[in-house]
C-alpha cells in the first residue's frame, strides 16, 4: 500500500537517494548539490520528488515518486518553487535522515544502519542538519554499498 511520506528524493549516479528531515534541515539544498555534481562528473542527476513522497514496494525493493502535483518542482528557499527536470520515479538504496548536531552519534550502533520500510530493509544514515559537507558524504555513502542493496535499474 503506498505510503506518502514529508521527504526529498534524487537518483544520483543510478542511485536513489531519500532525503528526510524537518523543515528547513536543507533537504532541498543538499538534493540540488547532489544533481549538480553529478552532472558536473557526466554523470546522471535527476530529482525524483521534493516534499512529499509516495512510497512503495515492487518486486522487494522500495520506489519513489512525487505526487502528480508536485511532479518536476522543487522549492528554493527564499526563491521559491522552479520546475526542474526529473525522472517520474526511482529505486531507494540509500535513507538520509538530517538531524540536529547535537544529535548525532559519533560512532552510531551498527542498527542503526538500516531501516524496514514497508517490510524492505534500506541501508540509512544520519547527517547533521545543514552541514556543507553533506552531498560529499553521500556519494561516498553511495560508493561503499554492497551490490547486493543497490536497487535495479529500470524504475521510469
């Protein structure tokens, strides 16, 4: 059963990336920087979704896209909402989720690595909120995953 969720979500490289956090964490931000260097490195960027979120499973793994509404927009803060190009939905290999500073765990328990979204196992990890090293730790996220957590391909 899709379930919508308040989040931003990218394909970077052939990977979704799910973005979480409250508002003005710098979802948005961080989901531009993404497409952005990957663009500038000739690879592929692509927003999925900004906002909202509708998740669901297919063929054991988790898919994204935005609601029809919502579809190839995103909000800059203090600019406001532009269209931009993007792909109509993605596989999620990666959850992001923006926390403040302070809570942050150094060395987080390895538990916390993963979350069940809808009965799915997804590799997640914690950035603080804002920090302009996000979009680096990502990709570098992004690199280490096994091939056996990265989504197929195909989702359009």
């Amino acid at each position: 059963m899709p379930k919508t969720i308040h989040a931003t979500l990218v394909q970077v490289y052939g990977q979704g990336v799910l973005l979480r956090g409250p508002s003005n964490s710098g979802k948005s931000s961080i989901a531009l920087r993404l497409i952005d260097e990957a663009e500038l490195a000739r690879a592929t960027g692509h927003l999925v979704a900004d906002d909202q979120v509708i998740i669901t499973s297919h063929d054991n793994h988790l898919v994204g896209e935005a609601p029809d509404n919502l579809f190839g927009q995103i909000e800059i803060r203090g600019v406001g909402i532009i269209n931009i190009e993007s792909r109509r939905n993605a596989a999620i290999d990666l959850v992001v989720d923006l926390v403040p500073h302070h809570d942050l765990e150094r060395m987080p328990d390895e538990n916390l690595n993963y979350e069940t979204i809808a009965g799915i196992k997804v590799r997640r990890i914690h950035i603080a909120e804002r920090n302009p090293d996000a979009s680096v730790i990502i990709r570098t996220i992004l690199k280490t995953l096994p091939q056996d957590e990265k989504n197929p391909m195909g989702f359009a």
